[in-house]
C-alpha cells in the first residue's frame, strides 16, 4: 500500500498519558501508554471498568471530554502525528480515515432522522450526493447484511431492533472506507444471539476490507474470537499483551491469571467449587502508583512489586508487566475453592406453579408475555431462567412476586398454601418469603436513603425487629454479605456496583426467604464482582436453604449456580429439566442456538448454530410451534400448524418439540455444543 | 456467620462530599446565584432593618414640599403628599418579601402533595385530579383573587392563599412528572414487597428523590409570587394603605406619569423589576447546579 519499504502502522501510541481535570486536580487515566496496531490487523484492548479502555479509544481522534487532556506522548495514525493537526486536518482525519462503533446504538443513531439520511449525510460529506449517495448506502445496507435497505433506509432508528441498530451504525462507521475502525464494546447491550450476528459480521467484514480494528470490551472470549492480538489494561497501564491465543491459554501477568479465573467455564458448577475472585478494588483514578498497580491485590507481591514499577517484559513476541511473569500462573487463589457439599434430601416443593399466563392488551391486541407455565422448585434449589429479551423471564419473575397480576386460571401455591395473584393480598409472611435482588442496584436502592436505614427498614418490616434485636441482626446480616460497619453509613452512589448488589442481597435475605428471585444481578458488574457476588449467591444459599429463581442472559453463570433450567421463548418454556441435562443435551433446537450464540474462550471452532432474524412480536406470535420461524431443525408443515407438547422426553426433563427425543440426539452428536 | 472471604475496604470516594453539600458548592461557583443571591440579600435587608437607614419617615407627609423632583435632599424626589420616595422603596420591600415567600410556600407544599399523589397512583385518581387542577389553572389569578377577596375580604392572608393556590397546580405538574418517572424505579418495587403502606413510600420513598425539580420550580415561582403580588397591590386586591408597598405607590402615583412626575413610578417599578430579575438568577443558579 504505501511505497515505503516498511509499512506503516495503523495507530501508534507512544507513552500516552491523558489526565482528567475533577475538582481542580489533574487525575492520571492513561499513564504511558504504549501500543501499536499494524495495518489490517484487529487488536483487542480489556479490563475492567474504570482502567481506561474508553479513554483510549476517545483519545485516538481527540475526542476527549472538556477535563480530559493529553499530557505526554504521541498518537499516530497511518504515520500522521494526530497531536500535531489543526482543527480542520483532525476533522478530516475524524471523517475520513478513523470510524467508531460504540455501545449503544440506539444512542449512537438520530432518533428524528431516517436512517436512509442519516447516512447519506456521510457520502454527501465526502462529496457524492443525490441518486449516487442513496444508491452507496444502500450498497452500505447491504453490506452488513440487512436484507431489506430499500426499506430500512425509510425507517427511523427506533423502528429497529437493537442488532439492526448496531449494523447501520457499523454501516455509517464503514461508510468512508476508514483505514481504522474502533468499536467500544459494540455488542455489550444485546442478547447472546444477536451478538453472534454483529460479531459474525464483523469477522466477515474484516476479511472484505483493509481496515485495522480496535476492539474494547470487557468480555474476554468475544475479544478472544475477535481478536489477533490482545492488550490487557489495569489502571491505565499496559500489563499484558501478546497474540490472543497465547494471552488467553498462557497468561504471563497475575491480573489475567485472574481475571480468568473469575470466569466459570467448562461448565463449573456450584457444588464443585467457588469461583476465584480478585480481591481490593481498583486503584481510584489519579492515584499515586508506586511500584506495580496491581501490587495490592496480587498474592504474589512482594516488597520490590511495592516499590518499584515493573518494566514490560518482551517475552517473545509478547509483553509482561510483572517481576514474577515466570510464575505468575502459580497465582494463589484468593477465595477457596472448597465447598461444603449439602446433602439435599427430596423436600417438597417450596413453589408450584400452575398454568400461568399474562395476557397485556396492547393496541386492541393480546400480548401474551407469559403462556402456560407450570414448574416446581424445591427447597435449597436454584431454577435458572434463560432465553432471548422478550421471552417472558422477567414479567414471569414479576407474576410470582405478585408485582404483576396473572390472568385467572393459573395458580402459584407457596409451601402448598396458594398465593393471592395480588401483593396487596398476599400476608406479610408470604410476603417476606419471596423476595428480590433486581438487575440493577441503582435503580433498587432508593439513592436517597442511607445503606443502614435501607437494611434497616427491611429488617423492621419484614423481619419484624426493632431496637437491639435489629441492630444484632443488622450486623449480622452485613457481616453475611461481606460488608463492614464503614459501608452502613454512606448512600448507595458512594458505593462501587458490585458492593451495591451485596446491599441489595442483604435486604431481600432480610426476612428469611424461602425464595429469592435474581434478575440478571450480575449483568452489569465486571466479571471479578460477578465472581464475588456468585459466590456469595452460593454461600447463602448452602447456609440458609433458600431457593433461587435466576436469570441471566450469561449461560455459563446460569450453568454455575442452577439445578434446573427452564428455557423460555416468547412467554412459554420450550425446555425444562435439570441444569446437566438441558447443557450437556439433547437439548430443543432453541437451546442448542442459545449455546452455540456464546463465545468461548477455548477456540474450539464447531459448527455454529446461527438464528435469523429478530424474536417475533408477542401480539402476533407465530402459529403450531413458535419457534418454528427461526428454527434451524424444522421438519415440515406440522412446525406450522402444530403447537407441540411439552413432553417428558427423560424423568425430568421436557422438550417442547416435534422431534423425538432420540431423533434430536442423533442430530446433535453431528454438533457437539460444548458451552462456555 | 463466618466470613469466607476477606471484607472488601470502603472504597475512596466514600470521603467525596454528599450529594447536598455538592450542590452547595456549585451553587457557591455559580456567578449567576451569587449576583441573584446579592440581590435578593439587599432587599432582604431593607426589609429588615430599612428604617434604620431611610433617611426619612416613610410615612411622613410633608404637603410643602409635595412632588419635589430628585434632589440632594430627596435622592427619588417625593410624591403627592410629600413622603420621601427613597425612603418609601427602601422600606417598601417588606410587604412583598413576606406575602411572596409565603405564598410560594403554600404553592409548593399544596403543589407537591398533589403532585406525590396523582403520580404515585396514576390511573383514575390522576385523571381526574389533574384534569380539576387544569381547570383551575385556566381561571386567571386575578378573578380568582376577585372572588377571593368578596368572600374573605381585603388581607395579606387573602393575598396568600389566593397566589398559594392559584400557583399551587403549576408545581403539581412537575412534581407529578417527577414522581412518574421514579415510580418506575426498582427501589419503589421493593418497597412494596415489603408491604409498606402508600404514604411512606410518597413521602419517604419518593419525596427525597424528587427535591431537586422542586427546589427549582420553588425558586421560579417566587419571582412569578414577587410579581404577582405587586400586580395585586397595584389593583387594589392586596396590601392596602398606607404601606410604602411597591406595587401600591405605583398604583397611587401612575396618574402622575403624564404631569411629567416620573420618580414616583420609576424608582418603585425598578426596585420591583430587580427584585424579580434577583430572584430568577438565584432561580438559574439553582437549576444549573441540580442539573449538572
């Protein structure tokens, strides 16, 4: 491409340093930072939040918010010193040659522009317009594979589903043919299946065009699938990087060595072990670092790591921040593994339910959310609830909380005795016996009320307390969720996500549930908090022999904590049985879809399973079996005027399909599905 | 209950300031509410201790000197009987700045009540409040305070609860869309899966979260309060004689106007005018703070 002998790089930084300005003092982000990325090549940046990877990504074109500022290093891009443009070669450089993807679409998107302008406006800034820009966008359209951009080019953004957001948006960013494409974690908002899609296409589009990629997440195996190289990010810092293949299988710094191991992977579960979890927190930003910033937090440091700040190793074609790179891998584990095996005898069941249904009108239509969903949960035992966004898990969760009134007919009976459909007339002990910890603890802890007043009040309520007796249990409470005295005073935004999710645990443990409900509690923390916080789920569950209904769109956190797994799709379950059988299969061919949308870190590439299209809307929800119109297995016209049983193909477990049971597991030995 | 694993340390930002004390200290950065502030003080003060520092009696007729124009003796000059302009503006500040402020504190405790109550329970008890209280925003003040004041009669108290009430459905429309929004909130769930009755989860629940719109709508209708009061006086419906009131010697002196003796209306309608442009800065300062 460009005749000099040596090619040159897509995006050099050299010693970068950003700071951002609060409260009058310059607070270090970036601290010199490093790192090149060759032409066509796709480099993948993670860590946790708060350790800088969007700062990179802001800083490339000098797109930092008004208190952040570069104070040392360079940034080239292509060979072009991007410190050194004016304001009118930086606009250039941001229109043509540097495109980029982030998060969230629907925010990315003008919600009063169609889409079909919004992307003419690109090529009519590059000089084409009229029929030539509409007919490159429509080539754009085409190109991310939408296959419809007459019309789509005629809708606005909120008239599309969030994966077909995110492909306009990788269709604009690709619009001007950029030689750089930076994508902050562009699949982090949506459902594992559409997530496959987007980064399908974005592997498909790597092989079509020239451009480099920098891709930022926090999820390591879609960085691990995405990616040729990778760099691992801690406070700001470069602490590993290397191919991506050798970082992942090989880690040479005890920060990756954990992160790791915070993943449940190869289909762990909670009676054979706890997760490792990283202890501390992350340095605030604008802290003094001496010697290595992951010191405190590492069982392997010692006076030297304390004192002095390692320098990056080069290790053969990879790079190490650590003295103890040779042996970082001998990382002791910071939380037991051990686990102290319940003996679980055959109780009866604690919750039954009985042909619910939840029918909403919408438009003069019927929605129908939840369909016909009976199931059991026993005593001590965790029912993980997975399927796409929009299959019914968390208006099922509201139904059994009575947050939401079932249709008539079905019913939810509670230790044998039914539940009112209403919480208003349900009693306060069957009240205090279900309770919740919701998805986000922002939203569930009231930001005005002090972490002991929230706790408090629940005890008072639902446990009944006062006085000494509250404050006895107060503090044993806090002490179960792994908070201290020092958190009791403060207000929920002065703690980190993951401690706000143990304060929200402590208040739905605090009248002695017999079940709790889990709505994603994991979703939003990084994934050395969802360690914890697992482990904490687990621990109480051992101790106090509560039940879980939990939900997640992360199949292997499902897998680690679940004893049974009710799959839903459009408000009915396709599948139900124990957590082993549903994973290891023969499973419904929605399942094996949702198993095989989930990247792995372990690349072992099998034949995928990919879904079309969106889920159908649940007003107008396709006849015989609903599955039928996406559904990779179907067999003929009985898909489509026959809505199948949910029958027991095995004790325990039903398969909501027209496939035999036998049929299905000769289909999927051809696959072997192996999950996260 | 043993602990598996170490406590996890309070993080820093624990030591960062509480959420009111870093409004405080935007408010105290914000070049707009320190001006409003200013002025709003200086007419606080007036009222509290202007005559102190009149340099006549306010009420002091002196008929000789009657419709004297500005002068080093008479900085505003004097009006039909004689009485010192300076000194009447100075100490006319104190009616408004009582009647206003109550007012408005009538306004917001009636507007927020309505508001917790037809956002918290939505459906029919909104419908049909809101819709009485979009009636009653219809009616022009100033026929309400007519009405008012046949059946009460002529008092500050009368023009209090006429502008109170008449103001009292504008802060309930924001205090409505507030709670709307945070009744969809997790935090209001919870509450009533622990059974907590309607009024805590109003009032102890939802009111602390929804302080800041209301101190901003407070704030603004204040400055609509300080007007409206004035226009009152200036009709006759308010504060009567012989209160230095503002709104009151305009009303009395306007006439003048045409014989060429403007000092008796300027220096009142300005003092009203800054006292308004006061407040709304103060009122700026306020939402630019909660807003950052």
């Amino acid at each position: 491409m460009t005749s000099s002998a040596k090619a040159k790089n897509a995006l050099e930084l050299t010693d970068l340093s950003v700071a951002y300005r609060v409260a009058g003092r310059n607070r270090a982000v970036l601290r010199n930072l490093s790192l090149t990325i060759g032409q066509g090549e796709a480099y993948g940046l993670v860590g946790e939040s708060g350790c800088g990877k969007s700062t990179v990504a802001l800083t490339v074109v000098r797109y930092l918010p008004r208190n952040g500022s570069i104070t040392g290093g360079a940034i080239s891009l292509d060979g072009q010193d991007v410190m050194k443009l004016d304001a009118e070669a930086l606009r250039r450089a941001r229109a043509e040659s540097v495109s980029m993807v982030y998060q969230d679409p629907g925010k990315a998107l003008n919600p009063s522009i169609r889409v079909g302008r919004q992307l003419t406006e690109i090529f009519e800034l590059g000089g084409v317009s009229g029929q030539a820009a509409t007919d490159r966008a429509i080539a754009m359209l085409n190109r991310v594979r939408i296959s419809d951009p007459v019309s789509v080019m005629q809708r606005y953004p909120h008239q599309l589903s969030g994966g077909m957001q995110q492909r306009v948006a990788i269709a604009m960013a690709l619009a001007n043919d950029p030689s750089m494409l930076i994508l902050d974690e562009p699949t982090t908002g949506l459902d594992a299946t559409v997530e496959a899609e987007v980064l399908d296409l974005i592997a498909q589009l790597r092989q079509e065009l020239s451009a480099s990629i920098l891709f930022i997440s926090h999820n390591l195996a879609v960085v691990s699938n995405m990616c040729d190289r990778v760099g691992v990010l801690y406070a700001g810092m470069l602490v590993e990087e290397g191919p991506t293949e050798v970082v992942f299988n090989d880690p040479r710094h005890p920060y990756t060595v954990a992160l790791l191991r915070c993943l449940p992977r190869g289909g762990q579960r909670k009676d054979q072990g706890r997760l490792d979890t990283i202890p501390g927190f992350l340095p605030g930003i604008g802290t003094d670092i001496k010697g290595c910033a992951f010191a405190d937090r590492c069982a392997l440091a010692d006076d030297r790591c304390r004192s002095e700040l390692p320098p990056l190793y080069d290790l053969g074609g990879r790079l190490s921040r650590c003295f103890h790179h040779d042996k970082a891998q001998a990382l002791p584990r910071a939380t037991p593994s051990d686990v102290a095996a319940a003996p679980k005898a055959a109780a009866a069941p604690v919750l039954r339910v009985a042909g619910l249904n939840k029918t909403y009108a919408s438009h003069g239509h019927a929605l129908r959310a939840v369909k016909d969903v009976s199931l059991d949960l026993r005593p001590g035992e965790t029912l993980g609830l997975v399927g796409e966004s929009g299959s019914g898990k968390t208006t099922f969760a509201r139904l059994l909380l009575g947050l939401v009134p079932p249709d008539e007919g079905g019913t939810i009976e509670l230790e044998g005795k039914a539940l009112a459909p209403r919480l208003e007339n349900r009693s306060d002990d069957q009240i205090k016996a279900m309770q919740i910890v919701f998805q986000n603890p922002d939203s569930a802890l009231n930001r005005s009320h002090s972490i002991r007043h929230l706790i408090g009040r629940a005890l008072k309520r639902l446990a009944g307390l006062s006085g000494k007796a509250l404050e006895a249990r107060l503090n044993d409470l806090v002490r179960s969720v792994r908070l201290t005295d020092r958190h009791l005073a403060v207000k929920p935004r002065q703690l980190s996500g993951g401690l706000k999710q143990r304060v929200a645990i402590a208040r739905a443990f605090a009248g002695d549930p017999r079940i709790v409900v889990c709505d994603e509690p994991t979703s939003a923390l990084d994934v050395s908090v969802q360690a914890a916080i697992l482990n904490l789920l687990a621990d109480l569950q051992s101790k106090e022999d509560v039940s879980y209904i939990f939900i997640s769109h992360d199949l292997a956190v499902v897998r680690y904590l679940s004893d049974k797994i009710a799959v839903l799709y459009l408000g009915r379950i396709m599948e139900l049985g124990p957590s082993e059988d549903v994973f290891s299969g023969p499973h419904h061919p929605y399942t094996e879809a949702l198993l095989s949308a989930v990247p792995k870190l372990d690349q072992t590439e099998t034949a995928r399973i990919r879904l079309d299209g969106e889920i159908p809307s649940a007003t107008n929800p396709p006849s015989g079996c609903v599955f039928h119109t996406r559904c990779p297995r179907k067999i003929g016209p009985i898909c489509e005027q026959q809505e199948p049983p949910l029958s027991e193909a095995q004790p325990g477990h039903s398969i909501r399909c027209h496939i035999p049971y036998a049929e299905l597991a000769r289909l999927q030995k051809a696959v072997v599905t192996e999950p996260a | 209950m043993s602990a598996v694993q170490s406590t996890s340390p309070v993080p820093d930002d624990t030591r960062r300031r509480g959420p009111l004390a870093e409004v405080f200290y935007s408010l105290l950065r914000s070049r707009t509410f320190l001006v409003g502030l200013a002025i709003v003080l200086f007419w606080v003060a007036c009222a509290l201790f202007g005559e102190h520092f009149a340099p006549y009696d306010p009420l002091a007729d002196d008929i000789i000197n009657a419709l004297a124009p500005p002068s080093s003796e008479h900085w505003f000059g004097t009006d039909q009987i004689g009485r010192d302009v300076f000194s009447r503006v100075i100490v006319g500040s104190r009616d408004i700045l009582t009647v206003a402020p109550l007012a408005t504190l009538l306004a917001t405790v009636a507007g927020t009540a309505l508001g917790l109550i037809t956002g918290y329970f939505r459906g029919l008890v909104d419908d049909v409040v809101s819709r009485i209280l979009e009636a009653f925003m219809a009616i022009p003040v100033v026929i309400v305070a007519l009405l008012a004041i046949v059946a009460l009669g002529t008092s500050k108290t009368t023009v209090i609860v006429v502008i109170g009430l008449s103001f009292a459905p504008i802060i309930a429309r924001t205090v409505r869309s507030a709670v709307l929004a945070e009744r969809e909130l997790d935090y209001v769930a919870a509450a009533q899966l622990r059974h907590e009755s309607a009024l805590h989860t109003m009032f102890v629940e939802i009111l602390p979260n929804v302080i800041p719109p209301i101190l901003v709508e407070t704030t603004v209708r204040l400055g609509y309060a300080i007007f409206a009061v004035a226009t009152l006086s200036f009709m006759g419906f308010g504060i009567q004689p012989p209160s230095p009131d503002w709104g009151l010697s305009i009303s009395n002196n306007y006439g003048m106007i045409g014989g060429g003796f403007w000092w008796t209306v300027l220096f009142d309608a300005l003092a009203i005018a800054s006292l308004v442009i006061g407040v709304n800065l103060a009122a700026d300062g306020v939402h630019g703070a909660l807003n950052d």
